[in-house]
C-alpha cells in the first residue's frame, strides 16, 4: 500500500527507515528459530521488493543488512545458518540481476567491510560455522542453473576466496594477540592489501588505532585516524573530479 513513498529517493526517506529498523531489530535481538524463519522469509520479501533502496540509495542499508546476516552464518543453530546463508546468497543475486548481470560489487565490498567488522568487533566467532555458511553459498552458486553462463559463480567464488584471506589473517593475529607490535603490524600489512578499497583500508586502520588506544600509545592512534582523515579526503577528491566527467554514483559500488 506504501510502496510508492517507500521507494521514494531511492529507499532514502524517514519510512524507509522504519520499516527497515524493524525488520533488523529482530536480527539484532535473539529469536526463536521459528521467529527467524518468518524474519528470514519477510527479508527475502523485502530485497525483492525494494531493490533500488539496497543497490542504488545510500549504502547503510545494504550494509547493515550484510553485517547482521553474517552475523546469523554463524549460528549455533543450523537451519539459523542455512537461512542466513540463502538470504546472503539472494542478496548477491538480487544485486547481479540489479546491474543486468555486470556485477554485485556493492554487496561483495559490503560484505567484505562486514567480516572486517565483524573481526574487529570480535563478533564473527564459531569460525568453523562459518566456513560451512561459504561453502552453502558456493554450492548455491554453483547449482543456480540461470546464472551458468554468466560471470555469477566465479565472482561468488573470488568473493568467498577473499573472505577465507581475511579469516587466515585473523587467525595469525590471535597467534600474536599478545604481542600488541606484531598484532598491529599484521593488521597493517591487511590494510595495505586493501588499498584500492578504500573503506575496508579504513576498517583495518580503526581497527589498528583501537589497539593502540587500549595500549596506552596515543600518538600512534592518531597517525592511524590521520591516514584515514587523508584517505577520506583523497577519495573525495578523486571523485568529485569523476562527476565533473559524468560518472555515476553507483560508480564506486557506494563505498561511501
């Protein structure tokens, strides 16, 4: 009945905003796994229903949606997994069909930044839980008929790929966790691998500046939130130079 004023500018309007908080509410606090399966079904609704809202408006959306999913891939409750993981899965295939099959990188860097943040928020644990939820999204993946002949399945592959890199890295860290030198220097050294994304170069670099907060080493924390006031500032730059020759904003997959 409201679907009009929902989708107005994009998915970005005061109801929207409403309607989307309600349906995130009921990932962020615990549920029954009877409740989740409704949840899960009127989210499935609602990424059909909305797409503009997810993969053109502002990217909170999509990016609160990926960080809470992952979050379920984790699960201790399996059909909680299963269910994360076909929605995650729904989410990267609505976004392809969304481009005409060119690409899903809004909801691939999004959930790149959501592992990220989740490491560094240390939520994303049961990491064997979660290596089963990728494998389930590859397998879709590879058994999804209409997407064969398209570029879908190798991209959800290099997607998954790129999340396991993340989980080694993390892994070596909590070798060293107790060695705040060599932690951090590990997390440079993924910030760096990360530096023509420019907002999963400034998770690491939040995530560095934390660390040496709780370390007492403030004059290194503000060199790491001076690099990210300059990679802002270097992103800003660039594009507004891109806008005066016509680029879009979907352009950059909406990192910012």
């Amino acid at each position: 009945a409201f679907q009009t004023q929902l989708s107005s500018n994009d998915g970005h309007n005061p109801l929207m905003k409403k309607v989307f908080d309600i349906h995130l509410a009921f990932l962020k606090s615990g549920q029954s796994e009877a409740a989740l399966k409704h949840v899960f079904a009127s989210l499935r609704a609602f990424i059909s229903k909305f797409p503009s809202a997810l993969f053109k408006g502002r990217v909170n959306m999509c990016a609160a949606l990926c960080y809470e999913i992952l979050k379920c891939c984790t699960s201790k409750v399996s059909s909680t997994r299963n269910e994360a993981s076909a929605l995650l899965y729904l989410l990267m295939r609505n976004n392809f069909e969304f481009t005409k099959r060119r690409t899903f990188l809004r909801t691939h860097l999004q959930i790149i930044i959501a592992v990220s943040q989740l490491i560094a928020d240390v939520a994303l644990s049961g990491g064997t839980r979660f290596q089963d939820s990728l494998l389930i999204i590859n397998n879709f993946a590879n058994s999804d008929r209409p997407m064969k002949a398209t570029a879908f399945p190798s991209e959800v592959k290099d997607l998954t790929k790129r999340i396991r890199t993340v989980l080694m890295a993390t892994a070596q860290m909590k070798e060293h966790e107790k060695d705040p030198e060599m932690l951090v220097d590990l997390q440079y050294s993924l910030a760096k691998s990360y530096a023509s994304t420019p907002e999963l170069r400034k998770t690491w670099l939040d995530s560095m500046a934390k660390i040496h907060v709780k370390n007492g080493d403030f004059s290194e924390a503000a060199m790491c939130y001076v690099h990210v006031a300059a990679l802002v500032a270097e992103f800003l730059h660039r594009k507004s130079k891109y806008l005066l020759f016509g680029r879009h904003k979907e352009d950059d997959g909406g990192v910012w």
